[in-house]
C-alpha cells in the first residue's frame, strides 16, 4: 500500500468515526439530560473523546506525511507515535473526569428516568459502536495505523460500557434498583485502564522495542539464501514511522572474498531484503570467517566451548583467527542478566589463561532481536 492510499485510507476512516461519534453524543446527552442519568451522561463524555480522538489521529496523520526535508531528512513519520500518545491523554483523562463525576453522584443520589425511546437509543448506541470498532479495527490494521487501532479497541470496549449502561437501565425499569452511578464509576475505572494500556504502548513505540520477531526472521532468512552468507547478526531495525523502517546487519562472509564481490553480494541483499520486506538496510557490515585451516576452526570449537561454557552467553559469532600473528576476534551476544563489564572481565580472563600467546579481541552484543 503506498502512502497516499494509506493516508487516505485513515484519513476517511477517521472522518466515519467522528461522525458516527458526534451523532451518538446527542442521542446519548439527549437521553441523560431527559432521564437523569449520569451512567449515560459519562458514555456520551467517552463518545466526546472518541470524535476528538479521531480527529487527533487525522491532523497526526496528515502531519506525519509530509515530505522528507533538510532538518528532518528522513520524515515526519514519528508524528504518528506522537497523535497516539495524545489519544491515549484524551481518554486517560475523559476516564478521570467519569470517575470523579461518578464519585459525586454515589454521595448525592438522584433518581433517574428511563423511557422505551432511551432503552432503544442506549441499545442502537451498543450496535453501532460494535460496527464502528470492527470497522476501525480493520482499517488500522491494513494500513499499520497503531492511532486507527488504538480507536477501533477503544469503540469496541465503549459498546461493552454502553451495554452496561443498557443493562443497568432495564434493571432500573424492572425493579426500580438505581445501579446506574455505580455503573459510571466501573466505566470511568475501565476508560482509565484503557488510557494507561494506550499511553504504555505508544511510549515503547517511542522509546524504541524489541523487533518484531517474525521480521527478524524473514530478513535474515532472505540474507542468508545467499550462497556464500554463513550466519547474519546484529541486525538492528529502527522505526521512523508506520512503513519507514531501516536497519543495520553484520553478515559472515569467506576470508577469501575480494572487496569487489562483498561490494556486490551486499548490494543484492539489500535490494533482495527491501523488494521483500519494505525495510532499507542502510549499512550492512562483514566478518570474515576462516577458510581451509583445520587449526582455525580447532580453536574456533575451543573458544565456543568456553564461552558457551556460561548460562548468560547466548551466542557468539563473527570468529576469525590469525594463527601467524596471534590475534582473535569475535563477537558474544549476552543476556540482560549480567552486567558488562563483569561478563567481559570472565570470558576474557578464562581465554587469555588458555590462550596465552594470543591478543583476543572480545565485543560484547546485547540481546536486540531474540532470534
């Protein structure tokens, strides 16, 4: 999908949901001004903020689709992550204003007054934000819109708290029991878990997160179809908006290529791993592996052994050994479970006892992709 299909794409789905909200504002004020009913008066606050959510998302969009320039040369895509964190504060605090209003009428009570034509308009809010939500849903998915989805969830939840209020209005018809203002206090309470979820997520998108695992795999999947690519590694893929990624790889290469054929394989990858993935590998670096040494890889196997040898190593790569000059160099892939200063000053201390003639040239890797 290309970016203007996309923008548009949201753009219009956005527009449905601002209208659709706006509609059941009235109703829905309508209904809680006529009856009394907080619980009614707080779904249409929700609606409220789903429209200027909604609208959020369209300025977010339209923003974060503006060109690449000279001050931000790769674009304005990361707007997106900020509309969603705006979102996520418009319902956060639509959840505190439910929540303190709802307190209020617990302490003062006041009775309310349901009529057949707000049981129907309660009950057609319940469809229509179903049909709203799985639509939005959708959409945010086919576009990759984290904003889009983040309303889609959210109108499905609010049909869940309008059924609610549905619900505790028959109760008041049938028995006469009033529920409905401690059904606004168990909205407000949900609408603030909903707005906290919304903020956490969006700050790991802004923060930065684990890649995606199945697209970790396929990358180096499609690097490692080549021939001569032993292993890829270290490969470190940052997001600058929905469908604007880009990423680094190491990938382990014969010691015998010349420059001229790295330069060329490397190019075929990156254009390989972009028709396929839509990411741009921006860098791609080489290690250079032993080649027809049988006393290479015996030492290679021993230093495998020791450091493996370690719960909290989780790989090691990138090996090459100069037996004439005394020098090795690899890299180890550690976990978070220990520092790395004291899982350096262990490895290297045990490989220079069994290597003492040898310079060993240790870098130590954090666990980026789990794969």
């Amino acid at each position: 999908m290309n970016t203007n299909d996309r923008e548009n794409i949201i753009v219009r789905t956005s527009i449905i949901g601002i209208i659709a909200n706006i509609i059941l504002v009235a109703f829905k004020a309508f209904v809680g001004l006529v009856s009394g009913s907080i619980a009614v008066m707080l779904d249409a606050v929700n609606n409220l903020s789903d429209a200027i959510s909604s609208l959020v998302t369209i300025v977010g969009t339209k923003l974060a689709a503006k060109a690449p320039d000279k001050k931000h040369p790769l674009g304005y895509g990361r707007i997106e992550f900020l509309s969603a964190l705006v979102v996520a504060a418009i319902v956060l605090y639509a959840g505190i204003t439910s929540f303190t209003e709802s307190v209020k009428k617990i302490l003062s009570p006041e009775a309310a007054d349901y009529s057949i034509v707000s049981i129907v308009i309660i009950a057609s809010a319940v469809v229509i934000k179903i049909l709203l939500g799985l639509y939005v849903v959708k959409q945010g998915k086919a576009t990759e819109s984290g904003a889009l989805e983040a309303s889609g969830h959210d109108a499905l939840f609010d049909a869940v708290l309008s059924f609610s209020v549905l619900a505790s209005a028959l109760v008041y018809v049938i028995t006469g029991l009033s529920l409905e203002a401690f059904v606004g206090l168990v909205i407000s309470v949900f609408i603030i878990k909903s707005g906290l979820e919304m903020i956490s997520e969006t700050l790991d998108d802004i923060i930065g997160k684990r890649a995606d695992v199945e697209t970790v795999r396929k990358i180096k999947k499609l690097i490692k179809e080549e021939p001569e690519v032993r292993g890829a590694y270290d490969l470190v893929i940052t997001s600058y908006g929905p469908n604007k990624d880009i990423a680094s790889v190491h990938i382990e290469l014969p010691d015998t290529m010349s420059v001229d054929e790295v330069d060329k394989i490397t190019r075929r990858i990156e254009a390989k791993v972009f028709k396929e993935t839509g990411i741009i590998l921006t860098g791609v670096g080489v290690y250079a592996y032993n080649t027809g040494d049988n006393e290479a890889r015996k030492i290679e196997g021993e230093v495998r052994r020791i450091v493996r040898d370690h719960e909290w190593t989780i790989q090691l790569h990138g090996f090459n050994v100069d037996i004439e000059n005394k020098t090795m160099r690899f890299d180890v892939v550690i976990s978070f479970d220990i520092e790395r200063k004291e899982a350096y000053s262990i490895l290297i201390k045990e490989l220079e006892e069994r290597f003492k003639d040898y310079k060993i040239d240790i870098t130590l890797d954090v666990d980026l992709t789990d794969v």
